[in-house]
C-alpha cells in the first residue's frame, strides 16, 4: 500500500514494527511533522470536524493540511473521526448535546434503575451510531491511497456507564447496589469488540493499518483504550470491575497503549502495569501539575515493568528525555517548526542511540 501524502510508508511501517517489538534500529520511534512553508501556515482540521453532516468538507480541510505537511520518521498522516468523548454512549441511546463552539460533548445521563437498563447498541437510520458508521463509509472512500482513517475515541466499561447514570450516581450505586453496577458492566464490555470490529470492516483497517488519536500505527488491530472514572474509585473496586474489563479489551487488540489521565490515578497503575497485554502508557499530569519532564522517575517505572511510553515533546526536550530513558519502547510525538529542525533531531537521535 502506498499513501499519497506518505511516501515512505513501507520505510516507516519497518520502525513501526521494532517500536511494538521493543526493538531499536538505529533510533526510537518518532511522530515528527513541519510545516512545508512555515510563514503560510495551514490550521489542523478543528476536533469534531464533519458532525454537522459535512463530512466531505472536513476531509477536504484535513487533506489540504495533508498537502502542506511533511510526514517525517514515523508520521503517517490519519484522519480523526469524532462526535466527542462521550460518543459511546451515545452509541447506545443517550442524548449527545454539543458545545456552540463544536469543542466537545457530552450526554445526558439517564439511567435511573440498572435492572432495567437497555445497554444496547442503537440501530436505528437517525441514531450516532449509525451515522459514525456512514461518516466512516465517507471517509473511507475519500481517503483511499491518500492517508488513514483513525480509530475512535474508546471511552468504554466504567466511562460509558458513568456517562450515562452520571459519575456522582454511579460512585454511590457502586456503595448502594454493586451486584447491578457488575451486571451493567458486564452488558457494556460485550459492546467494545462489536464495535471494533465493525468500524475496523467500514474503514478496510485489516488491508490499511490501524491508528488512533494517539498516532500509533498497528498493521492489525490497535486501539487506545482508557478510564477517566478509575480516579473517583477506590483500587479494590477497580481490581474488581475495571481492570478485567481493561484486560478483556487488551487481549481483544493486537496492541493496545493504556491513557493514564492525572494523579489520581496513579494509585491504580501498579495493577495496570500487571495487565500483560497492554503494550505502553501515555501519562497525562493534568492542568497545572508539573511538566512530563519532572516524571522522569514515573516514566522509569512504566518502562521497568516492559511497558512502552507515549511522550509529546518539543525537540529540545526530547533530547532530555533521550538521555533519561531507555529508547526501545519510547515513542516520541514533535512538531518541529520546519524540516531542517525535523531533520537535525532524527539526525540526533540516531548519534545518541
């Protein structure tokens, strides 16, 4: 397969093999983009582009950004397909409401008993679900032998069920009836290789490649899979419903990348680090907490337990990161201000390696 906006794929998919192998060639792998000309500046497709049924608009805008952006190193270019973090939910009926600004989602929750709870994928022609499925039947065609089409955004298991009864209710159902909350659970887990597998069939991904809004590239099935709701949970109430659920879906994957998002969940990492078939962790701080840069020690324990790391970094900080951490495994995500930059740091990376 050759992709118009990336030429040397065959040479990239090489990297891409050695990074989930945990193996170096001559340097870690790198996302690196530069802008062709920097003082005209084409803007990134907005998050959420094409919910308004303009889907072709938005993949027009992602491939005149496409067209004006050199894809070095492992930079495949993809395209991001997205009706908001709580998308799943409304995969299965809950009502989306948008931000006027198309910035984000969510849902209203609407579960009031889990016994008679619906945790179905809604079919019906009008529903999210169906149009993603169509956006992704677009998008597919559009993109063809041109650049790739991404997964979702999973937020699955404990996420989907916080969206919709609401987290504040779930944190005490999960005091006041914790039988019906596992029951739930285990409805909603039967939902993620279903719709995998039918969005990886839509968007040909088993001849293409797989990628994600992280931009991994997997030839099989790759996914980004997380919780946001681990943080209000207690470790024996995640050891009990969470972390099978994250094994289920991991095993289910060829690769998975865990996204461990603020402090307050690092009390529940040893337990992920313990799932075997997660393959590395992109750690998020959070809004003011210090810098990735000051996690050094963090980022040592993830790759101690043979866990990869997803790192965003300017070039300057790479190299800092570069002479920390053990290469195999690392995958480092730049935006260099133009090629001659991106060149000098692969440059780099290969003489320090």
């Amino acid at each position: 397969m050759e992709l118009k906006y990336k030429p040397d794929l065959s040479e990239a998919k090489k990297y891409w093999a050695a990074y989930w192998n945990k193996e170096i060639i001559d340097r870690p792998a790198v996302y690196i983009t530069a802008p062709k000309d920097p003082q005209n500046l084409v803007p990134k497709v907005p998050y959420m582009a094409g919910i308004n049924n303009d889907e072709v608009i938005a993949l027009k805008r992602f491939e005149e950004w496409a067209d004006n952006t050199y894809f070095l190193a492992e930079a495949i270019p993809s395209f991001d397909i997205s009706y908001g973090p709580d998308e799943f939910a409304a995969f299965i009926g809950a009502k989306l409401h948008f931000a006027k600004d198309e910035s984000t989602s969510w849902v209203t929750p609407f579960v009031t008993d889990w016994k008679t709870v619906n945790i179905e994928l809604d079919e019906s022609s009008d529903s999210i679900w169906s149009k993603i499925k169509n956006y992704y039947k677009i998008a597919t065609d559009y993109s063809e032998n041109k650049f790739l089409i991404n997964t979702i955004d999973f937020h699955t298991n404990l996420d989907l069920l916080s969206a919709i009864r609401g987290a504040q209710n779930l944190c005490m159902d999960l005091i006041d009836c914790p039988e019906d909350v596992e029951a739930a659970l285990l409805k909603a887990r039967k939902l993620f290789p279903k719709v995998y597998n039918e969005l990886y069939e839509i968007g040909k991904m088993k001849d293409r490649g797989t990628m994600s809004w992280l931009p991994f590239y997997c030839d099989k099935k790759f996914a980004v899979i997380e919780c946001d709701f681990v943080c209000l949970i207690s470790p024996e109430d995640s050891r009990k419903l969470l972390i099978p659920a994250l094994t289920e879906e991991a095993e289910f994957l060829d690769h998975s990348i865990f996204h461990l998002d603020g402090v307050g969940a690092l009390v529940h990492l040893d337990d992920i680090l313990k799932i075997e078939a997660i393959d590395g962790i992109q750690w998020v701080p959070g809004d003011g907490k210090p810098p990735m840069i000051e996690w050094i020690d963090l980022l040592k324990k993830i790759q101690s337990h043979n866990k990869g790391l997803f790192i965003q970094a300017t070039p300057d900080e790479v190299k800092l990161f570069h002479k920390e951490l053990k290469p195999e495994g690392v995958f480092y995500m730049v935006e260099a201000n133009n090629v001659k930059e991106a060149e000098e740091l692969l440059s780099w990376l290969k003489n320090n390696t």
